[in-house]
C-alpha cells in the first residue's frame, strides 16, 4: 500500500471503528488516572514549554509511516480555543516533548519510562 493511502485508512473514521482497529491488542494502562493541582508558577512555566514549541500553530498530526515507537498527545483548551498534538517519537530535546515531559513529571505517572 502506497504511504499516502496507509495515513489516509489510518485516519479514516470507519478504519478507526472497524474490527481490524478492533482486534489490535489492548495497551495495558501502568498508572490510575489522578488529577493534580499545579501552582501558578508551574502554570507559567507550561505555559512557556508551550510557546517554545509552538504549540497553538503546530499541525495536529505528522505522520511518520513507523511502526513503533511512542506516541506523544497533548490537548490544549481554553475558553476561545481547542487544539491538539500527536507526534511519534519526537526527540529529546524536541519542545514538544518537554512540554509533555513536563506534565508527566506533575503527575502519578512521573515513574513510568519514557521512549
């Protein structure tokens, strides 16, 4: 299958609810779901991990056609906006990346490895 037609079946919404999607195995979840309150000057700081990255203008999603590896998906919403970011693997020293590292450091999941 052609690149293009593999991110196009990927993406599609039917691919996404079929029986194929369906029968992938099931990711085991390694930490329970809390909610954390941050202070306003880890806010800023995110904030700021935000700006370096580009985030609001970044396109949502950049398909790399790999196989493996970690995907990385951020949301942000505010009152005026909504937009997220889904990136494969991005690099260590990727802004994007520090931002979500980041929130992951705030959270239960702060001991989980990352790739």
């Amino acid at each position: 299958m052609r690149q293009e037609a593999l991110q196009a079946a990927l993406a599609d919404s039917a691919y996404q609810a079929s029986d194929a999607k369906q029968k992938l195995p099931a990711v085991q979840v390694l930490a329970e779901e809390t909610a954390v309150a941050v202070t306003p000057e880890q806010w800023q700081h995110f904030e700021t991990l935000l700006q370096k990255a580009n985030f609001w203008q970044t396109p949502s999603c950049q398909p790399l056609g790999a196989t493996d590896g970690a995907e990385w998906l951020l949301e942000g919403h505010q009152a005026n906006r909504y937009h997220m970011v889904l990136r494969q693997s991005p690099g260590k020293k990727d802004a994007f990346r520090a931002g979500c590292a980041y929130l992951l450091d705030l959270s239960s999941a702060h001991k989980e490895e990352r790739y």
